[in-house]
C-alpha cells in the first residue's frame, strides 16, 4: 500500500498534487495560502501569497508567486495543463500579526485576503470555505482527494473545513 507524499509550499510559492499525495505551507501570518481544487480529478493547486499585488514589485526579477494578481492566473494555468476543469477554493490566513494605528499600508493581511478574493472572482472560482482574520498564524494541509483543509492555529489546535 502506498502512502502520500506531503508537498510543501514555501513562502511565496506555489505547487499542485493529486491524490494521494497532500499538500501543506506553514507561517501563515498576513499570508493567505489558497487552494483551488478539482475534487473530480482529485487535483489541488496552492499557493502561499505574501502581498496583494505586483505593483508593489521591487527590481528586475519579479517572485510571481508572491503576489496575488500575478499567483492565482499561474496556479490556474497549471490545475488547466494538469486536467482540472471544475474549481472551488478554500482560503486561510490573512492574520493581523501586529497592532497599528489606523494606517492601511500596514493592514496587509485584509489587504491580502481582499486581493485573493478578487482575483478568484474574476476566474469564476467561488470561495466554499475560509478561516482568515485574527491575531494568530497558521499552518495548512489540503488532501485532493476528500476536499479537506485541516488548518493548525498557534493557541488553538486543530480544525477542519
């Protein structure tokens, strides 16, 4: 019998399984870590994003997987190339991780979060289940193969959606 692989996404990367392998990113802070999936072809891509958009690039050689406007179209293009046709997402993170005053510069992971939304309304993909916001970082891992993201908080265990 063979057992998954875990794949691991690091900060501002992205990747795609299939059953049965699954797929995890840690430190998620203002991070959201989306996953779009093909449940019927058992198929999930992720993606670890840092900022809510490419605008805000620095240098000549541009992290696409960074950012949400440049990450998402990526991540699609290959749940395409690797058959998905039918895609729902599950998001989590988007923390705020320090307290300001009221400058929205510093809001990144509402900032964030709101990117990622709009991104995956304008490729049609509905957001079926999300745990974003607070104060605390996440750890996410996501089976193609049942839909389930488990999500591990700092101070708060384990859940499920």
């Amino acid at each position: 019998m063979s057992r998954e692989q875990v794949v691991k996404v690091g900060i501002a990367d992205f990747n795609v399984v299939r059953e049965p392998n699954v797929i995890r990113t840690s430190g998620l802070g203002s991070c959201i870590g989306v996953v779009i999936y093909d449940l019927r072809a058992k198929l999930a891509g992720m993606a670890h994003i840092m900022l809510p958009d490419s605008t805000m690039a620095k240098g000549e050689r541009m992290k696409e997987a960074k950012y949400a406007d440049t990450a998402i179209p990526l991540l699609m293009e290959l749940l395409k190339e690797e058959g998905g046709r039918s895609f729902k997402a599950k998001l989590a993170g988007g923390a705020q991780m320090f307290q300001f005053s009221n400058n929205d510069m510093m809001r990144i992971g509402p900032r964030n979060l709101e990117a990622v939304k709009k991104q995956l309304k304008s490729c049609s993909i509905p957001v079926v289940a999300e745990d974003c916001g607070g104060s605390n970082g996440r750890t996410i891992e996501f089976d193609p193969s049942s839909g389930i993201m488990q999500i591990r908080t700092v101070n708060k265990g384990v859940t499920e959606i």
